[in-house]
C-alpha cells in the first residue's frame, strides 16, 4: 500500500472512532487529510468507496446510518465498542513489535496530525468524544522516528539518503550512502534495506543505530527498487546471518525489582553494592545496545557492573535521555 494512501486510511479511521454521529461524505472531505479539496466530485467519491471497501477488508467495523435524526444524507462511523480489542496477551518479540510501533505514534508529527483532524471536526459542529488516547500523544522527537519519516519520503519519492551508521555497539560510526527501498521489522526491530553505494550491494541498515539526521540527497525519481526484492525476505537473511553470540554480563539489582533481567539470568547471587543490598545477575545478551535500555530503564535499581563495553553503552543511554529532557550532564 502507497504511504500517502495508508496515511489517508489512518486519518479516516482516526476521525470515524472521534465521533458518535454518522459523518457524511462532505464532511470527510473537508476534514480528514489526504482527501482532494478540489478535482471532481466523482473522482473523490470512488477514492472514498474503495477507501471503505479497504477498512472492511482489514476487518474495521464501518456502520452507516443517518447523519441526523432530520437529514436522509448518509454517514459514517466506528463504534469504539465493536472496534477495540479484547485484553490480549503478548510474549516478548509481540510486545517489542507494539513498543516500537507505540514510539512511532508518539512523534510530533503524528501528534499534530490528529490534532488539526480533530480540530477540524469540532470547528465543523461535529462532537467529538474527548479522552482519546490519540489527543494524549507526548510531543518527544526521536531519532528513530526522524528517519523513519524521513526514509520513507525518500522511498515514496525515490531519492537516496546519507546518514551515519554503525554496524554494532562497540564499532564507530560511518557515513553510508544509500538508495532506499523499503522498510520493514524483525522481531521488533526496524530495518533499512537497500542498495549501499560505497560497498555496490545490497545492504540492511537497523534503524536505532543511525545516528543524527537523515538527509535526502540527489534528484527524486533516481532509484529504482528490483521488482523481485522481497523486503522482509531481505531482512531476514540479513539479521539470521549476522547473528551475534549471547554476550555474558553482569548486572546489579536491587531486591524485589528488575524481574525483567531476573528471568533471563543463568546465575544469581547476593551482593551488596555501595552499602545497599541486592543480587547480582549473569546475563546474556544479544546485544550491548538492549541490554543498556534495559538497564537504563530500570533507574537505580539496576547497575551494569561489567563488562566495560555494556558499561558504557548505559551511560550513552542515559546521557542522550538527560540531553532530551533538556538536562544537564
């Protein structure tokens, strides 16, 4: 599906669960973004039905009725009721796949996005359902969401991109020029394929380990994607041969806390560190880079102790989280 369509479908979807009333085809028109406000009537009209047709392909629960008690003008809507998931039970890989798509819907450009839509709609005279959790999005940029934005402009338009990259977490970074086509997740990380121009191959490039801004270079229209590439086939040879060994670290935690890290030690033992009581963990991990989020996100109760490499990958986290929130080092 083309971006600016999947994009589309997502405002419909957004502005139909924003409201009880039925909304009307001229009000979708006037107020969910991605529609045409001028061109033809008809073209408009058939945009809208295979619009329709497409959420009730993908199991959305579209109701039509009336748009008031007094008008015979027929409108749209999604019950929230009929359209909300029961509670579900996620493993680990399901819930990385839902955090990182739950990091993608808290950028500032989503964020306004929906804002202007909703907007629109109460200028409208249409009553929208306050407390959505789309209205309650924090505005914080992240790197990652920047290239994903930025990525996929240049996949749509066809353009090449330069940005900085490293392999792994001990490597440095390197400048990478590539021509983007496509991208997609593996176990709930999100990866770049594409043709690397300095290395003439095909090449994936894990989007946490781009560092700074993505830029757009040369003319649109340049790259051309095979047409017997199949992204997510790509990614998965990539990432199953470059599969790195089980890392062994270990982890100070305080007691009762950090059961995260807990279920994967293979070895615990008491220890105290500067005067408070905990255990310390044997871990593995695939990665330096995850385990420091893990660490990292659990504050002071947990304390990377070795080796020197996982160490300072925690302290990279937390320092780029105080310079987010604005802080000092």
């Amino acid at each position: 599906m083309a971006a600016a369509r999947a994009e589309r479908l997502v405002n419909l979807v957004i502005a139909l669960l924003s409201t009880r009333q039925f909304l009307t085809a001229d009000q979708i028109r006037e107020t969910v973004a991605g529609y045409p406000r001028d061109g033809s009537d008809d073209a408009y009209y058939r945009m809208l039905e295979r619009d329709k047709a497409e959420l009730r392909d993908l199991g959305i629960p579209l109701e039509t009725g009336r748009a008031s008690w007094h008008s015979t003008t027929e409108g749209y809507r999604i019950r929230r009721d009929a359209y909300e998931l029961p509670d579900v039970q996620l493993d680990q890989d399901e819930a990385a796949a839902v955090a990182v798509a739950a990091q993608l819907w808290q950028s500032p450009e989503l964020h306004a996005a929906t804002q202007a839509a909703l907007l629109k709609l109460r200028a409208g005279g249409v009553p929208v359902i306050e407390g959505l959790p789309v209205t309650m999005v924090p505005q914080r940029a992240r790197t990652s969401e920047q290239a994903v934005r930025v990525l996929l402009e240049a996949i749509d338009s066809a353009t090449a991109v330069r940005f900085a990259h490293r392999r792994s977490a001990g490597e440095d970074f390197r400048e990478r020029e590539v021509e983007p086509w496509g991208i997609g997740t593996w176990r709930g990380r999100w990866y770049l394929v594409g043709q690397d121009r300095h290395k003439q191959a095909v090449r994936t490039f894990r989007l946490s380990r781009i560092a700074g801004e993505v830029s757009v270079i040369g003319k649109r229209g340049m790259v051309r994607k095979p047409e017997d590439v199949d992204i997510h086939e790509v990614i998965a040879r990539a990432v199953a041969s470059g599969t790195a060994p089980r890392l062994p670290a270990k982890v100070w935690v305080a007691p009762g806390k950090v059961h995260e890290l807990r279920r994967m030690a293979s070895a615990s033992a008491r220890h105290a560190l500067d005067g408070v009581d905990g255990d310390l963990l044997e871990v593995e991990a695939s990665s330096w880079e995850w385990l420091a989020r893990a660490i990292a996100g659990h504050g002071p109760d947990a304390v990377a102790m070795e080796p020197p490499e996982l160490v300072r990958e925690v302290v990279a986290v937390l320092e780029g989280a105080l310079r987010a929130a604005g802080g000092d080092r």
